[in-house]
C-alpha cells in the first residue's frame, strides 16, 4: 500500500511518497496447538495513530507483544524504520510499551522513573536532567519530579508513564489498554490529552483497545480484530459506516438487522425493500451489481438513524409498523426498543431535545422511518 487516508482534523491526505514507519508481515503465533494470531499484516505510516480492537482473547495485546519484541512470531516479520526486527530484542527495539498498569518503579521519584531509559543508555546526567524537564512539560507534571508513584492520582501516574516512555525517545508508542483504568470522565481527558500530545510530536502510535468509542475517538485507523484475523482495516467513519463484515457491523455499535424482497420501480428508477406486514422502506441505491426483483435481502441500519413517526403519510407509505415497548432514558437520548409486525425487534434512538415531553409512550403504534441512505446491504 503506497496511499493512506489519515482523517486528522478531518482531513484527507494522500501519502503516496512516505515509507511506513512499522510493517507487519503476515504475523502468526500459536501458544501450544492454539493459533491466536492468524496471518496479521499491517503498514503504520509516520506520524499515524492506529488501533487494534476487537473482543477480549482476539489477539490484539499477543499482536503488541510481539511488536515490542516480549513474543517472537512463530511466522512473518515485522519491519522498523525499513529494518527486519523480528529477530533484534525487545530491549533493543525503538518502541515505547506502555501497559494497563503503567509498571512506574515504586521507591523511585518521578524524576528516576522518567530518567531511567537515558540513564540505562548512558547518558549523561546534563542530558537526563535535560530530558526529564522536557519530558515532564510536556504531560504537565512539572514541580512533581520528587514525588513518588503512590503520592500521585491514576491520571498522574498515567502521565508519568507517558513520559517515561518519550524521554526513553521511542520512534513508535505502543499502548495496550492505557485508560481502562481509569474513571470515565478522566478516560475521556486522558484520551484528549494522549491524542494531542501524539499529534503534536507526530509520533506514530498503537493502542490495544476493546473499547470502540476510543478507538473511534482517538485513531487515524482502525483494525477490527476476531480470532487472531484482521476483519477489516479503515477510518473510523468507514469501519462504522461500511463494515466489511456482520462481525464489524455489530462490534461497531448497535445495528439492527431487517429482512425483505427487493422490489424494483423503473420508472422511478428506485429500489424497494418489501418487509412482509410491517411494510416497505426505499434503498437510496441499488443494493448490489447484481440484485434482481424478488431477491431476499437482508439489510442493516443504525438506530441512529432511524426515526419515529405517528402514522404512514407524509412518507409515501415508506417506513414500517411497529409498537413500542418500552424506552429506555440515557441523558443525551433515549432508546426506543420497538417491535415491528411480524416481530421484528428493533431498536430507534431518540435525541432529548429541551422542552419536548415524551412523544413516544409505551405500547403505542409507531412508523419507523430510516434516513435517506441510512438503509445498507448486509455484507456477507
Ligand atoms: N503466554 C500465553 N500462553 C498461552 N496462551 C496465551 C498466552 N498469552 C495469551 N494467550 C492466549 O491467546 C489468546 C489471545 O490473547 P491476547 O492477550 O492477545 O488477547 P487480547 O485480544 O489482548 O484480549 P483482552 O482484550 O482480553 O486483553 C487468548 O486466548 C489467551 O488466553
Ligand atoms: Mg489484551
């Protein structure tokens, strides 16, 4: 692959000249007659912030170990900078590993944990001081340098980790689980904070994560794991919007699944999907190259867009009949959990807007009509 798309401020930038910094070739790895890496190939480009996720046992953190050289790959190679590192160890490899623990050394200062990579390397005590002072500034911990890890908050000793790991000056940061634990709200800073500190140094980045909202919120890419296989590999926007697989659909967020008979206007140059008794919904597009009237579709869409109408007019008898059965309220909004005739669950999402009272009550009949293009072909 010579073009990557990077999403950075919502930017999409072809780099078809640079070189990617780590690649990952065809990675496997078995722990006795179990095989949880599966034929795993990646290119990072510089600068970029790439995620593994999937569920818990995938591969992800095996995957990270064997990046940082802690694992060696039973087959593949994985290449730094242009060199094959599969053989070098871990200790010589210019990766930063940042774990769920953080692992500070505890009778150590800030300053002895942030120091120790240039220390073990020799450097002089000019330079160390140098470092840590830069490294410190940089996750605003300065004035905390002769604290000990157990005098620090969660979000504190995470930073301090941070800098260990770039005064240690790792070409690559390697992250495996890094916010789990901590709180939510302090999980949604770090993550800010981590994020911008990334992009500022423009230090090409890994994080494990089974957390979709994190991932989506901090990564230029994502790679969508499932037993020990890459499922899909894009943008947030497109691993959300255009999976690859089932699998990805449904890791990815809530989505619901609606079977139907493909019907054809061709006067209106339109597609139907003709659900049984709770009624038909438009397809914006044709649903594949090769779909014929009277072809059984199933299709998928996003209870976010999805919406709720009181009856079938105003929408050219598009949408489909159902009943509520009970809502459920989360703050920002709030989950309608329908039932379509026929049987079908669904699930609606419903934005709280200021001022409006529950429009929807239980057990009430309702339409459900999907924005335009929201309505997508299962993938296989
Ligand atoms: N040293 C080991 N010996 C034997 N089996 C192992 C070893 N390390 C990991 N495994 C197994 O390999 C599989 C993948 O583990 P891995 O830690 O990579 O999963 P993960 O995707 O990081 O999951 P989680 O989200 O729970 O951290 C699991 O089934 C795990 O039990
Ligand atoms: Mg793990």
């Amino acid at each position: 692959m010579s073009v990557v798309e990077m999403n950075v401020s919502g930017q999409t930038k072809a780099r078809a000249d640079a070189k990617p910094i780590l690649e990952l070739q065809g990675l496997s790895k078995s722990f006795g007659a179990i095989n949880v890496v599966k034929d795993v190939s990646l290119d990072v480009w510089p600068g970029e912030f790439v995620s593994l996720l999937g569920p818990s046992g995938c591969g992800k953190t095996t995957t990270l170990r064997m990046i940082a050289g802690f694992i060696a790959p039973n087959e593949g190679r994985i290449v730094l900078g242009g060199k094959d590192i599969t053989e070098v160890p871990s200790y010589r490899r210019d990766v930063g590993l940042l774990f769920q623990s953080y692992a500070l050394f505890p009778h150590m200062t800030v300053r002895g944990n942030v120091g120790f990579g240039p220390k073990m390397r020799g450097e002089t005590s000019g330079v160390i001081a140098d470092k840590v002072r830069w490294a410190l500034s940089l996750v605003k911990l300065e004035g905390y340098e002769d604290r000990r890890p157990n005098e620090l908050s969660g979000g504190q000793q995470q930073r301090v980790a941070i800098a260990r790991v770039l005064a240690g000056g790792a070409s690559m940061l390697l992250l495996d689980e890094a916010f789990s634990n901590l709180d939510a709200k302090l999980r949604g800073r770090m993550q800010e904070e981590v994020r911008e500190l990334q992009l500022r140094l423009g230090i090409a980045t890994v994080l494990v994560t089974h957390d979709q909202e994190e991932a989506l919120a901090m990564s230029d890419r994502i790679v969508i794991m499932n037993g020990g296989k890459v499922e899909q590999i894009g943008t947030p926007k497109q691993v959300y919007s255009a999976p690859s697989s089932m699998f990805v659909a449904d890791f990815m967020g809530r989505c619901n699944r609606i079977e139907g008979t493909l019907r054809q206007d061709r006067r209106a140059k339109a597609w139907y999907l003709d659900c049984g008794p709770s009624g038909t919904i438009k397809l914006e597009t044709i649903p594949h190259p090769d779909a014929r009237e009277g072809e059984e579709c199933p299709v998928f869409v996003r209870p976010e867009h999805l919406r709720l109408t009181q009856s079938l007019e105003n929408h050219e008898g598009e949408g489909l009949k159902g009943r509520i059965e009970r809502v459920v309220y989360l703050g920002s909004r709030s989950v309608a959990y329908v039932t379509l005739e026929g049987n079908i669950p669904l699930q609606v999402h419903l934005p709280n807007k200021p001022g409006i009272s529950d429009e929807f009550s239980i057990d009430r009949p309702v339409v459900v009509v999907p924005l335009p293009g929201a309505v997508t072909p299962l993938p296989e």
